[in-house]
C-alpha cells in the first residue's frame, strides 16, 4: 500500500484535511464533546467515503482508536473522570477529507499532557517498538498499523495536537509529480504561528448530510456503479451536488480495470488461457502450499517446535531463538518474508519473455492476506479476501488460474488459522514452562517497579512543582498588564465622561431646590399678608403650613449644601483629570503632527520615485532609438 | 448602551409596558431602557439603560417602591428569549434516557439523538433569528444567548462593569456573538457554549486582541472579536465571511450557505433596535 504514488502535501505545517489533500477535495467534520454516538458518527462519515472502495473497517478503527485517546487524554486533563459520561468543554474535532488519491482522517485536540509526552523520540520509539508501554505509544502504534502514513503535529502554544491519518485510495489518480509515501510515519512540532489552512473546494459540518437518506440507502448498499452514482447525488451544502469525486472515483475503478494487463498484450499468450511457463509455476507454488500444509499437520502432532522447514521452518526457528511471548505481528513478518521469497525464485526460474501474471501483483494480493490476518478479525479477513478474490476473478481470464487462486487463498487461510492456533498453544507452553524461572525475577521486577513509581513521585512533584513557579510568574505578569491597561485612555475618557454627568446633574439639582425656595418664600409672603387681613382660621393653616415649610427649606438647604459639596469634590477630581486630559492632547496633536511631516515625506518620495521611472522610461526610450538608428 | 428618549412625557406611556419589580432579576443584562414615573414631573425618567443591570439592593430599594416601566423593546425581546428557550429544551434533552427496569436506570438506545442530528437542530433553531437579507443585529444576538446560556455569574459582571462600562457592553455583545458562531460550526453541548461564552467575555478585558490563543474555541473568540468591533455596529452581515480568508471563516460561510437554502425564508422575523419599537432613532 505505501508504495502508492500521492502528489505532496500542500501544507504540512497547518492544522486541517485542506493541508493534506488536493484543492478540489471534500471535507467533512464534527466536534465531539463526549463519546456517545462516535458509532453514529463513524457510520456517516463512512457512507460518505465508501464510494472510495477502502477497507471501511480500517478507517474505523482510524477513527475510532483517535478518538478515545484524545477523549480519555481530555477527560483527564479537565478533571471530569467523575461524570458518568464527561462533557467535554473544548470540543475534540474529527475531520475527514477526500480527493481523488487518498483519504485523511484527523483527530484534533487539546492536551497540556501530551505537549511533554509526544516527542520525536517518544514517536518513533514508540512506532518502533513491538509493544508500546504508555497509552500514547499504544495509540499511534495502532494508527500506523492502520494508516499509510501517520502525521503527528504539535503546535505547544495552544495545547494542540492533530493526529492524521492517511490512506491512499485502492486506484490513486496518476498525478503529475506525484511520489510514493517517503516515510510511514511523520512528527511536526510547530513553533509559533501556525499557517493558515490551504482552501479546500468543499466543506461541512456532517450534520448537514442528509443522513437518513444516506444510512437508509447504506442498508442496501452493494459496491457496484448504480449505487456508487446514487450515492454521489446526496445532497450536500448551497444545494450542490457532488457527483466529481464519486465519479472520479468510479472512473479511476474502470480505467485501472480496463487497464489490467493480465494475459493481455503479448504476443504468445491469448488472454484466454495460461501460459505453459506460468501453469508451471503455478503449480510448484502449489506444491510448496501442500508441503506447508504437511508440516503444519506434523507439527501439530508434534506440538513443538523442534524440527522443520521450508514455509514454516523460519517461524519455527524465530519461535526457538526468543524465549519472551511470540509476537503475533513478527508472525506474520516472517511468514511474509518467506512466501515472498518462495514466490520470487519460482517467479525466475519460471518467467522467460512474457509474465502473465506479474510476480509483484501476486505478492501484493499475498502480503494483503498476511496483513490481515496479522492484524484484523476472522470477519475482516474474510471479506477482505473475498474481495480479493472477487477482484482477481474480473483481472484474470484465465478459469484454471482463477479455480487456482481461490483454491490457493482458501487454503492458505486454513494454513493461517491452524498457524495461529498453533501459536496460541505455543504462547501457553511457554508461559507454563517459563512460570518457575520467572517467579524468581518476578519478585526483582516489583521491586524495581516499587522503585521506578518512587523516582516518577519525585519527578511528578518536581514538575508540579516547576508549574506553581510558571503559574506564578504569570500570574505576577497578568496583575501587572492590569495595571497598566487600568490607565489607558479609553477608560480615563468615560470616567472623566461619567464625573462631569455627575457634576451637571448636581447643578441641576442644586438649580430646582432654589426655585422651590423661591416659590416657598413668595407663599410665605402671601400668606403674612393674609394673616393681617385677619383671618384667624386661614391664619392657623398658614402658620402651621409655613412651620412645615420652613422645615422643608431647611431640609432642602442642607441637600443643596451637600449637592455643591459634592459638585466640588467632583471638580477638585476632575481637575486633574483634565490636566491629564490636555497632556494626552498635546501628544496626539504632536503625533499628528509627526505623521503629518512623514506623510508629506512618503508623498515626495512618490513624486521621486515617480519622476526617476519617467526618466527611466526617457532613458530606455532613447536606448531603443539609439539601436534603432545603429541598426 | 446608548439610548434615545431617556426623559419620556406621561402621553408616552402607551408605548411603555408596566412590569411587576420581581419580574427584573437581579444582574440579569437588561433588554431595554427601564423607566420609573416621577408623579410632580409628570415624566417617565430612564434608571437603566439597556445592557445595564441591576443589583439586589436596587431592586428593593428603588424598584419596590415604584412603578417600574420598560421600553418598548422589552416584548420583542421576550419573543426572541422564546426562540432561545426552545432551543435550551431541546439540548437539555437527555443524551441517554432511562426507562425504568427493575427499579433500576436501563439505557434506551432506540431514543437518543445522535451528536450530528443535535448540530443540526442548532443550525435550524439559530436561524429563526436571521433576518431574511442574511443580516442579524448584535443585539439581538446578545439577547438570545443570554437566555440560551443564563446569567453570566455575577462576580465577573461586576468586575467587568467596574473596570470599564464601554468595554463591559462590548464584552456582552463580542462574547454573544462568539457563542452564536460556534453554534454555527457544530458546536451543541450547552456546557460547552455557555464555558465559551464566560471566556469570550473575560478575554475582552484581559487579553488584546493578538494574544488570543490558537485553539480552536481561541480562534472562534477572535473572529469574533473581529468581526463586532464597536458597541453600536449595527448589524452583521454573514456574506462578510466568504471575504475572509481562514479555514474558520471558510467553514462558516459554507455553513451559513447551506443554512440560507435549507432553512433561512423570504418572510423571517426580524427584530431591531432602531425605529419605533426599538431604543435607537436611526441616523
């Protein structure tokens, strides 16, 4: 798969599918704040791309095992273990894009965690390793196994980390400049700003799928060219349709089986039947299956794993040399190695002028069987190799070769599975056999452990405690950017704004309470006057009403007072603010007037810039001339 | 927030609603101008304005021994915090819902909502309050989230007022609007949205503009920051975001263009501050 020719990244250093893929590709994504529904999530995102023809179970697992990462890693982080299904408040984003050369499924999120874990070297020994001991290790060891390449970048900064994923498509369009896959794996730390996103022809949000529409038709969903069309007539956003890339995809399909040369182009063969020299090889190869399968039987009479060789003598002799558990995947490497070199040597011995069926296609179908059954699940295998082999019968015409092949698949599938029972027994007797030596080391290994958790202790507490110290000082920063800004002008306007309201309103206040004493005082007058017509009851009343009312001017007399004490502290606050008003006055007029004379500079630098090119133009006017007349 | 009419004559009372003193709560922002009558003027005066609040002890001390009169906005409000509720409803709903089995909680798959089909519905219920030439006034966008999120707690509102007014107003409408935007981008969890929305409103005050972060939530703050950039802009225009040239922007605008064709119609509700019904003569 890797060996798959892929045009270079756009940008490596953006966040984002867009950086990944080609400018005409489609993007979907999803901000997940906790775990509930990923199926249904995955269940989308895969009716969306399935028209791609890849292994849907693997990009799955893609999604699925970058998920929970990112989401236990966020729930430790943002303390919410306690939850019985944790919120998460800063969503993890899934994204996954498409273009006509592969699919990118990134996983994006936030952990203050990883910044120290994921390193260069922690990747890469981690990827490296056959059994990565943190969970990290873990993680990306299963997105490796699962990706053609795996770009982990880590922006420090915000926290960030983006994990992506990308698969090359089965039939990859043939692009100019176009390279195989340089490494399976790739580590980015970016410092400082991080670049901006490349355009992407297409974006959205994966509720905005008409879902229904799309799981309802997945139900019924057979990979043939009328439903792959239907599919590319979902709706999608602005009421377009996308039928370019199902239709590229469907193209690329047709084109790469049409161009499928097996038994075509030659001269000798007629593409009807096998060549004598490849029925020849095909039959050893036979043979060498039948003799694998002898062994096998052999060996589980045996149940050990002394003797043997040829296919399986390589595992049984790499099964003798480690003394540890066998590794499932080192299994199959091996058995890989040794099929591949089978193949090749009947493949020269063989071959004269005119393959019929290319050795390096052959071995790519058998490292495909190998592969899965390394890493995927009885059903997996299955369907993969029924594929295969559904894919094989349209490639070969020949029925000898396709009764062969199937017969040949099934048989090594059978040859697979005996293998790996095999190997689980052979796992149990070691663990038997090794339990007494290693209950003696067993008791070293705790206490080296018991040792190693007091050291991680003290290295924890010492970071905690380099982190109070980090906190701190930007605690300290914080306060004093605070103080700073406090002063700004903006502030200082409003508060200045605010005090002289205040003051206008006091006088306001102050302005109505004389009106009322004057008014008082011209009742009271009235009412003197009265009293000496010599109304005794309306005398009474008016005595009574002038007590009242003296108490009242008294009363209003004191609030004026204090409304002109208050005017004045008002005006003894404002003055300095005024004061500071005009400084900061007088230095914008002097900054305007800065920018005034410079702007009249850059002015006459245009007026010289623009006289030189005319003189310039003059210049080269004359030259041509010159030539001209010595021409 | 800036207001016309602060002095309203006794004829005018017809426009104005009459409002019980324990229907204003306290340091809940305020939608529209808040009058109180003054009997020997004859007048309505303006206590608060709008984005203004009040405390515990105002409202029993001036509120509960007057008549409290509001501005006309104030129903228009209310039918937008309809609008709000019903969206609240619908993602308080239960991720899981129980059914009772045993007497003990058992999961019933069949009747959860998926995450996507929740991004949806926010989608769909923020559009109601888009006006139909695509347009929506900050305003009225603090309005909706304040009552989708609740009250924005109040020791950071009091911290906030008192450090500046002008930037306090702008921290309601920019923090909003930031939460108005993540909804947009699939952004459904409650919890979440009003976290967001805490952190929007206190960064406008303690970090200048170019010192947001580069996380995702960080990047949301920031277009929006920039994209409300005074206390009276007066509306948002969503085409202005296929002008800009980020991969946040990007996303929006191929939203907010699936929203236009889906769901925006020719005869949606819109509200504004300006004219008649609102607090603002237009200029």
């Amino acid at each position: 798969m890797r060996d798959k020719k892929i045009t270079p990244y756009r940008s490596i250093r953006s966040f984002g599918c867009a950086g990944l893929l080609k400018e005409d590709a489609y993007i979907f994504y999803h901000q997940m704040f906790n775990s509930l529904h990923l199926g249904m999530v995955t269940d989308l995102i895969m009716a969306r791309v399935r028209s791609a023809g890849l292994d849907e179970l693997s990009l799955r697992a893609i999604s699925v095992i970058g998920f929970f990462e990112a989401y236990r890693d966020a729930i430790e982080t943002q303390n919410l273990s306690g939850e019985l299904i944790p919120h998460l408040k800063e969503p993890i984003t899934l994204e996954c894009g498409i273009d006509d050369e592969k699919i990118a499924l990134i996983v994006r999120f936030q952990s203050p965690r990883l910044m120290k874990e994921a390193t260069a070297a922690s990747v890469k020994m981690n990827i490296e390793a056959s059994r990565p001991e943190t969970h990290f290790g873990v993680f990306i060891k299963s997105l490796e196994l699962f990706s053609d390449q795996l770009i982990i970048k880590k922006h420090p900064e915000s926290y960030s980390i983006e994990i992506a994923s990308v698969v090359a498509l089965d039939y990859p369009a043939e692009s100019e400049g176009a390279k195989p896959f340089e490494e399976n794996y790739s580590y980015l730390e970016i410092i400082g700003n991080l670049e901006e996103t490349p355009r992407a022809k297409n974006i959205q949000e994966l509720g905005d799928l008409d879902y229904t529409a799309m799981l309802t038709a997945n139900r019924e969903h057979k990979i043939s060219s009328d439903a792959i069309a239907d599919e590319g007539n979902m709706r999608v956003s602005g009421g377009d349709k996308i039928t370019d890339d199902v239709s590229k995809v469907r193209a690329w399909n047709e084109e790469d089986k049409a161009g499928w040369g097996v038994g075509g182009g030659s001269g000798e063969n007629d593409g009807n039947g096998l060549g004598a020299d490849a029925e020849k090889a095909l039959a050893v190869l036979h043979e060498k299956l039948e003799k694998a399968q002898a062994e096998i039987k052999e060996l589980k009479k045996q149940k050990g794993m002394g003797k043997g060789g040829g296919l399986f003598g390589a595992l049984k002799k790499s099964f003798s040399k480690e003394e540890e558990p066998v590794d499932p995947n080192r299994v199959g490497k091996v058995q890989l190695r040794e099929i591949e070199k089978i193949v090749q040597e009947e493949h020269n011995e063989a071959r004269k002028d005119n393959p019929l069926v290319s050795p390096d296609d052959l071995m790519d179908a058998l490292e495909e069987i190998v592969r899965s059954i390394q890493i995927k699940s009885f059903y997996e295998v299955t369907k993969k190799n029924f594929e295969l082999s559904e894919q094989y019968d349209e490639k070969i015409d020949s029925a000898g070769l396709r009764g062969w092949l199937n017969g040949f698949i099934r048989d090594l599938m059978k040859a697979r599975f005996e293998m790996i029972d095999l190997t689980l027994d052979f796992q149990k007797k070691m663990k038997d056999g090794g339990s007494v030596s290693k209950s003696a080391d067993k008791s070293l290994r705790d206490e080296i452990k018991k040792k190693d958790e007091v050291i991680r202790h003290k290295s924890n507490a010492i970071t905690n405690l380099k982190e109070q110290i980090a906190q701190l000082n930007l605690n300290s920063e914080r306060l004093k950017s605070q103080n700073l800004s406090a002063m700004s002008d903006a502030q200082f306007k409003s508060k200045y704004q605010q005090a002289c309201k205040q003051i206008s309103a006091a006088k306001d206040d102050v302005s109505k309470m004389r009106k009322r004493i004057d008014e008082l005082t011209g009742q009271l007058a009235q009412a003197k006057a009265n009293a000496n017509k010599g109304d005794d009851k309306l005398l009474l009343r008016l005595k009574e009403q002038t007590v009242k009312d003296k108490k009242q001017i008294e009363t209003f007399r004191r609030q004026a007072q204090d409304a002109v004490g208050q005017a004045r502290k008002f005006e003894m606050q404002v003055q300095p603010m005024e004061r500071q008003l005009k400084d900061a006055k007088d230095k914008i007029q002097k900054m305007s007037r800065v920018v005034e004379s410079t702007k009249k500079d850059t002015d006459a630098g245009k007026a010289r810039t623009l006289q030189l090119e005319r003189e310039i133009q003059k210049l080269k006017m004359e030259l041509e001339q010159s030539k001209k007349k010595a021409a | 927030m800036n207001f016309d009419k602060r002095k309203r004559s006794k004829e005018e009372a017809r426009d104005l609603v009459h409002i019980p003193a324990d229907e204003i709560r306290p340091y809940e922002v305020l939608t529209a101008p808040v009058y109180v009558y003054l009997k020997a003027n004859q007048k309505f005066i303006a206590l608060k304005g709008p984005l203004d609040f009040f405390d515990e002890n105002s409202i029993k001390n001036i509120l509960g021994k007057n008549n409290i009169f509001i501005g006309p906005f104030y129903e228009e409000a209310q039918e937008i915090k309809k609008y709000a509720k019903a969206l609240r409803e619908e993602l308080m709903q239960p991720y899981v819902r129980y059914n009772d089995f045993n007497d003990r909680p058992f999961p019933d798959p069949q009747i959860t909502l998926p995450t996507y089909a929740r991004s949806r519905i926010c989608l769909r219920k923020a559009t109601e309050i888009w006006s139909s030439d695509r347009t929506i006034e900050p305003f009225v966008v603090m309005i909706y989230i304040d009552e989708l999120c609740g009250l924005i707690p109040k020791s950071d509102l009091i911290r906030a007022y008192n450090r500046d007014v002008d930037q306090f107003e702008l921290a309601l409408l920019r923090s909003s609007w930031a939460v108005f935007l993540a909804m947009h981008l699939g952004y459904y969890d409650l919890d979440a949205l009003t976290h967001l929305r805490l952190n929007a409103f206190n960064w406008t005050f303690d970090l200048p503009n170019n010192k947001v972060g580069f996380s995702e939530t960080d990047r949301i703050i920031k277009t929006a920051m920039e994209t409300v950039k005074v206390i009276d802009q007066k509306t948002i225009q969503d085409l202005m975001f296929k002008e800009r040239d980020d991969e946040l922007s990007r996303r929006l605008a191929a939203r907010f263009d699936f929203r236009a064709v889906e769901y925006l119609g020719d005869d949606q509700n819109s509200w504004s501050i300006y004219g008649e019904k609102g607090f603002l003569v237009e200029r």
